[in-house]
C-alpha cells in the first residue's frame, strides 16, 4: 500500500474493528507458499499423494497462514507497525477454490502495543484463530 500513512498508538480503541480481506485460495498460492517458506511436504504441492493421506486435495501450510495474518494486520496498520507476536491456530483446512476471508478486532491497548484478534474463515469453518500484537508508533513520531 504505497503512500498509507501509519496509524497512531492514540488513533486505535478497543472494539475498532479491521476491514475484512478476501484471499481466494488456489493450488498455485499454496504451492509458492510452501515453496516460500521451505516446507516440501508433500501434502502441500502434490494432490494425489494429499489424498492419499487422507485429505480432499492439497492444504495451506501454517506458515502461509501466518504471513496472510501478518500481512493482514500490518496492511490495516501501515508501514511503520512492528509486529511483537503472531499468535494462531489452525482449523479447518484451505483448500484450492475457496475463499478465506479475515476479519479482525482490536481488543486490548497497552504501553504503546495493540491486540487485534484475527479470524481467517472459509466455507469449511475457521481455517485460523489467534491474536497478534502490534506496536504502533506514537503521535509525534517518525518512526
């Protein structure tokens, strides 16, 4: 997001709620996902040995699902947030053709870091759950 302005520790209140963010969900996003992040099992880039494991298709690895989350936040947050922990679990599987979408709420402030709880549902459930938090820059500052 060229140009977003940062918001500011004070501009934030608990219960403000984050736009929500649509990722459809293909096999190409979460092959290059797993290949981003060094995780070459096979469940998640090879869909008949996936099957054969149980699973409809290939899935989403947790580190993908971290980075959307992370992404997710920071996006809401601007460029000069610091996330201080990524705090998720997994649900349901995201499986190529759906759609995941989060949505988010600011729940607690304190000493400058702000706790936003994350959802990340698809049409099977909750694929992710968790809190992050984010360090916003006071106002007044150039950080």
């Amino acid at each position: 997001m060229a140009g977003r302005e940062t918001l500011r520790y004070e501009q934030v209140a608990a219960g403000d709620v984050l736009p929500p963010l649509e990722v459809p969900i293909t096999a190409t996003r979460i092959v290059a996902g797993a290949i981003a992040s060094r995780d070459y099992q096979d469940v998640h880039h090879d869909a008949a040995l996936a099957r054969e494991r149980g699973s409809k298709d290939i899935f989403m690895n947790i580190l993908t699902t971290n980075g959307w989350v992370g992404r997710y936040v920071t996006d809401w947050a601007g460029p000069e947030a610091l996330l201080k922990c990524v705090d998720i679990r997994l649900g349901a599987p995201n499986y190529p053709g759906d759609t995941m979408t989060l949505s988010g709420e600011v729940t607690a402030k304190e000493d400058g870091v702000v706790t936003v709880v994350v959802r990340g549902a698809n049409g099977l459930g909750d694929h992710v759950v968790g809190d992050v938090l984010v360090a916003l820059p006071p106002s007044g500052s150039s950080r």
